[in-house]
C-alpha cells in the first residue's frame, strides 16, 4: 500500500508561480517590476528565487496581476506566509458554487445542529436544526444580527447557563483561538482572544484546562435543558475543502450531534415541529 505523505511547497515555488501568473496576464519583467514598484534585478531574484518577497510587495503582485483570494493565498504560501482571510458573500457570483455546496451541506445535516463558521468562530451560516435551538434556548442570540461560536457557549444569553462543567469548554475554545492567534495574527481573532481573556470567569489556569478537553475533530459538552435529562454532545468542526492545499478559504463545518446516537429520531421529531426563520438560514 502507498503511504501518504503530506504535500510540502517546494523551494523556488513562489518565483515558479510569479512568473507563470505574469507571462499568463502576457506582462515582460520590466512591466512588472514597474507596476509594483520595484527594481528589474530584484523582480529577476524573486523569479529564480534568490530572494523572497514581503508580504505587501505580494499584495501589489497579486492587485496588478488581478488574482482572486486563492491564487494569492498561494503567492502567500509559496513565500512562507500565512493565508489572508477569507469573508464569504453567499450572495455574490464569485461564491455561487461554494455557497450552493454549503446549503446541501447544512440541510444533509439536519436534525443535528450545524454553522459555517470563519476562522474567528463567526456565524456565516446555519442551518434549521440549529435556527430550533437558539430560539429556544438562546432567543437574544436568535435575535442578533451576528453570533459568534465562542459566545454562544462563554455568555449567559447563550448556552453557558444549561452547561454542566462550561469552564472546561471554553478554555478548550480559547486555547484553539490563542492558537490561531499565534499562528496567523487574524486582526479579528486578535481583537476576540483580547475580549475572552479579559473576562473574570475565565478560569486563571485555562491553558491547562483547555489542553486536556480537545480532540482531533472537536469537544464534549454535557448539557441539562430545561425539563429534559443530562445529556451529552459532540461538537464537530471540520474544514470546507481540501485540506491539502493551505489556499482554500478558512470556513469550517461546526455541527453538534448527541453522544447517544439514538436520541437522533428525537432531535428530528423537534426539528419537525418546528416552523421559525433566520436572516442566517440560506433554504
């Protein structure tokens, strides 16, 4: 059996890439080197790679060169940097298809709880199962005109209050941000991990806390709704995409599914009876 290996970038791939993409848009290397405002001899290093380029000289490269947000996360990576972030307009023709394969998603996984999120943990979309849930057991979220994962779970107006054990939970969610935060100093992730850590309920010892909760996919919650029996979930985040290749946008598949598989024919008996919207709802 072949063993697989993970995909590595090649040295000399950013100077590869920057000349494909300039004898693509059919530019000489005197053009290019003008409208980025730089010199011939230091364009000719970075296309043989004997130089590596900043990260805005990599912007102009890309604004000159009229690249969409993957091509220039390759650029990005090629160089050593980390992938600009990426905002999905659900409503714009450059994302029809991606959004088209997110709503077949998030309706294949009804009854079960659902949301794309962005790499700040922000509600881009949601599903029923989960337009049911926070009416019902956070209706000021329900109500907002954004969420955020993180504050579902951290605030009294989200789940927190029905949360047996919440202080673990969310010191493995801020641990995954601060993360992040070390990993690509995302302005928004920044300015969330800044909000979090400023909050006196945080446990002081959430590093270690944090490290014994996270698995692989996601985390355990334990849960006690009003009227209803403990109950445990899983909490699942997958990337969209492949992962293989470090220029796909940052969007994730965060879903929540009962640990006893069993109470599925309940959770989809409650979603049945259920008839309420959400400006997040795409079907």
């Amino acid at each position: 059996m072949m063993e697989k290996v993970a995909l590595k970038i090649s040295q000399g791939a950013f100077g590869r890439l920057l000349r494909f993409w300039r004898k693509t848009r059919g530019l000489s290397q005197e053009a290019l080197a003008y409208k980025i405002d730089t010199s011939l001899r230091h364009f000719s290093f970075l296309e043989t790679g004997k130089s590596l380029p900043s990260a805005d000289l990599i912007e102009r490269v890309a604004q000159e060169l009229s690249l969409n947000i993957r091509e220039t996360n390759n650029l990005l990576a090629a160089a050593g940097y980390a992938a600009r972030s990426f905002e999905l307009r659900p409503n714009s023709p450059e994302h029809q298809w991606l959004t088209q394969s997110l709503i077949a998603t998030l309706k294949g996984l009804d009854p079960y709880p659902t949301m794309i999120i962005d790499q700040c943990g922000n509600a881009k979309m949601i599903n029923r199962a989960f337009v049911a849930m926070v009416h019902h057991y956070a209706p000021l979220v329900a109500d907002a005109e954004s969420f955020n994962m993180i504050d579902l779970i951290f605030t009294d107006r989200g789940f927190k209050p029905f949360l047996i054990g919440w202080e673990d939970t969310i010191c493995a969610l801020v641990l995954t941000l601060q993360q992040d935060v070390l990993m690509y100093q995302d302005p928004c992730s920044i300015k969330l991990l800044q909000r979090i850590l400023k909050e006196p309920s945080l446990p002081k010892d959430w590093r270690k806390r944090g490290s014994k909760q996270m698995n692989v996919t996601g985390f355990v919650t334990t849960t006690q709704f009003p009227g209803k029996e403990i109950e445990q979930q899983m909490h699942v985040v997958h990337t969209v995409g492949a992962t293989s290749f470090v220029s796909e946008p940052k969007l994730m598949i965060y879903t929540i599914y009962p640990k006893d598989f069993s109470a599925g024919r309940r959770w989809q008996a409650y979603l049945d009876q259920f008839d309420g919207n959400h400006h997040l709802l795409p079907y």
